[in-house]
C-alpha cells in the first residue's frame, strides 16, 4: 500500500518524461542514456590498484612484503595470490626479492599529484569555504566531510595541513569531545566565495543567471515545467533559505540551485545521492531528495548503475566526455592509461606463451586460431569488471575512454 501511494505521488509531481524509471520504486532511476552511463563507469580492477597503491606508500621504503600484501587482500575483497595480480600491471608494480614497489613511472605519476595538490591548496581552501557556506550553521561534521573528500578532491591530511593554516577561515569545533562530533566551522563569510557557478557564467555572458537544460525536444510537457521553473528568479544556494517557505516554488529553486553547485564543486561534476542525502539538515535538503533530482531531467541525470544511486550534473557532460577537467583529473586518467597499458601487456604475454605451448602440441593452426579468438573474448570479458560490457572491454578504443572515467575512491563506494 506504500509503495503504491509513493508511485502515485511520483505521478503527480513529476513529469511523464521524468518518470522514466525502473517499476519499482527500490530501483528509482532515469531511463538509461549509454553516453551518461558510460560516464558513471567504474572499473573495480584500478579501485583495487589504486587501494594497492595507498597501501605501498604508507610502508616504510615505499615497498611492502608480498606475504603482507597477501594479508591486505581480505581487506580488499580479493580472493588468490597477490602476487598474481600484480604481475598483471608490470608498468605500475614491480616485484624484487619478495618486496612489492610502484614503478618508476607510477612514482613518476605519485609525485605529479602530490606537486599538483601542494599547488592546488588555495583551491582547496576556497572548495572548502564555499561548502561550508552553503550549509546552514556555516559548519560540517568531519566524518561526514570524509565521506565525499575525495569528490571535492580533498587530501587526506587536509584536517591537520590545510585547515590549520588557515584561522582567519577556518576553525575546529567539537563540544562533546567525541570523534564523531568533531566539526569544520566557518568563520569569516567571504562574499567573494558566495558566487554560484550558475552566477559566475551569467556574469561572463551578461545575462540572468538561469540553468542549462538538456533534454529531447520531444519531451514536451517536461519543456513546458522546465520553462514555468526558469521563470522563477534564480535564488542564489548562499543566501540563508530561513527566510523561504518550506514547499515554496522559491525554495525548490534554491535546492535545485544547492545541488547544483554542489555537484559543480565536484571533481567529476557527480556524486553518490546516498552520501549527499546525509547532508540533508546541514544542506536543509527536502526530505524526498529523489524527488527533486527526478523532477528536473533537464538538468540532472540519475542513475542506479552498480546499485549505487549516483546524480551526474549534465552540463558539465558532452557525450561521455567531461568538458572542463580539474587537473587532478586531467593526472588520474594518466595512473588509468598506466594501468590499461601494463594490462594489456600481460594479456599480450601471456597470449603468445599460451600460443606457443599449444603449438608445440601439435594443435593445428586452424585450432589455434579459434582458441585464440576464444581467448581474446574471454580476456576482454575479464578486463572489465563492471558487469556490464557492452563497449567491447579494454582492447576496445571506445572502452578505453569509459575506462579512464574510473572513481579514484579509497572506498568502492
């Protein structure tokens, strides 16, 4: 009986385009767009590496033994021998008398980030501000912060190297003396910083700021919503929404403006709804969050791919492409191109190793050449772990760009 209520206020208030979602409101979701679909790709294969990764620089010398690697596959969910699946990347781990390392090329990409997020920190400063000045106290709980640092690009340390340095913005609160209630608090408003990015584009082309709206000239009547929701002055996601009436046309303006800028904040200009949700109160985000992204298809696309309930801002998104690269994206797609090229090595490698056994069997050539058809498949299969291969896998030139889209999460979430 729920269920059939919340689909029947779905039906109400959202638009029959919007509505495009899987039957059951467990999997609430837009129809599927491949382009965008393929910008939400995930490849387990470099979150794994990249958790690899994390791990051999924390050890002492920047190796660890492959018997303590082996240990940390648990954590990793991985089942076999570590040792195993570091040979599979020869350009980004080697292996020298039990000891694993990064590469000359990895540590060549380790120490590019680094050098780029040292230059970067004004620009963590201000991403930093902005999201605390957005929220409606002008402070966030750390733990909470944590959950989407790496979406905002955050370093790790940025609590004990960044904030520090920075009284005159930034101070640390925490008044039970708990872990979990320890907060970022804002105190100097800087009205430099409370200018949306929908604002700072109207101001370069000299117009009203107003959002960007992608959709099928098909998709009439949600057209005509989107027309009536754009003549609504733009309300700025900084101004203090205790000023506007809860369910107002004015305050769904100023949330769609909020997630908007938050997601423009983003490296990847997307973020993971279940994470934002726990910033409802802060952010004074509507209780029926999906909603509000249901009902503006124009501006925002949601998805459900992996299980993992994803908002991408579509402006920012031309095809699959992401049009404006922070550069810290620009260094990661180069650690994916690292990992595709030693991957495909070892596929290579082995490929002609197999090959060579079963000619020495005397397989016919004919069978040869079937089996190794059979096994490029199977190997192309494998190279994508997402579950969902439609792009041809890692050999393929399309799959490559899907590839380089991967989330750089610590987490596979």
């Amino acid at each position: 009986m729920m269920r059939r209520s919340i689909r029947h206020y779905l039906k109400a208030t959202v638009s029959p385009e919007a509505q495009c979602l899987h039957r059951t409101f467990s999997l609430w979701s837009m129809k599927k767009e491949p382009e965008l679909e393929s910008a939400l790709s995930r490849n387990r294969r470099w979150v794994v590496n990249n958790q690899i990764k994390n791990i051999i620089l924390r050890y002492p010398n920047e190796e660890i033994p492959i018997q303590a690697l082996q240990k940390k596959f648990k954590t990793l969910d991985l089942q076999g021998k570590a040792l195993n699946w570091v040979s599979k990347y020869p350009c980004c781990f080697e292996v020298h008398e039990g000891l694993c390392r990064l590469t000359k090329r990895m540590m060549n990409l380790v120490h590019e980030e680094q050098s780029l997020k040292d230059s970067q920190e004004p620009v963590f400063v201000r991403r930093l501000a902005k999201l605390l000045m957005l929220s409606l106290n002008k402070r966030l709980n750390v733990l909470k912060i944590n959950e989407l640092k790496r979406n905002f690009g955050f370093p790790d340390d940025y609590l004990i190297r960044i904030v520090p340095k920075y009284p005159d913005l930034f101070r640390i609160v925490n008044e039970s003396g708990r872990r979990s209630s320890m907060e970022v608090e804002l105190v100097h408003w800087d009205p430099d910083f409370a200018v949306s990015s929908v604002e700072a584009s109207a101001r370069k082309l000299g117009t009203r700021p107003c959002f960007s709206c992608f959709m099928p000239s098909s998709w009439v009547k949600s057209w005509e919503r989107f027309r009536e929701f754009d003549s609504i002055p733009y309300v700025s996601p900084y101004l203090d929404p205790r000023g506007l009436m809860e369910g107002s046309k004015e305050m769904e303006k100023r949330n769609v403006g909020l997630v908007h800028e938050l997601l423009s904040l983003t490296l990847w200009k997307k973020a993971s709804i279940v994470k934002l949700g726990h910033f409802r109160r802060e952010f004074v985000l509507p209780d029926r969050f999906n909603v509000l992204l249901l009902k503006h298809p124009g501006i925002f696309y949601v998805s459900n791919k992996y299980q993992i309930y994803t908002v991408l801002l579509r402006e920012a998104y031309v095809g699959s492409q992401l049009v404006d690269k922070d550069p810290l994206v620009v260094v990661k797609e180069k650690f994916g191109e690292l990992m595709q090229e030693g991957l495909h090595e070892y596929n290579q490698r082995r490929r002609l190793v197999n090959l060579d056994k079963m000619r020495k069997k005397g397989v016919p050539l004919t069978r040869v050449d079937e089996i190794k058809g059979r096994r490029r498949s199977r190997e192309i299969s494998d190279a994508d772990d997402d579950g969902d291969n439609k792009l041809g896998g890692l050999l393929d030139p399309e799959e490559r760009k899907r590839f380089y889209k991967v989330l750089f999460d610590d987490d596979a979430s």
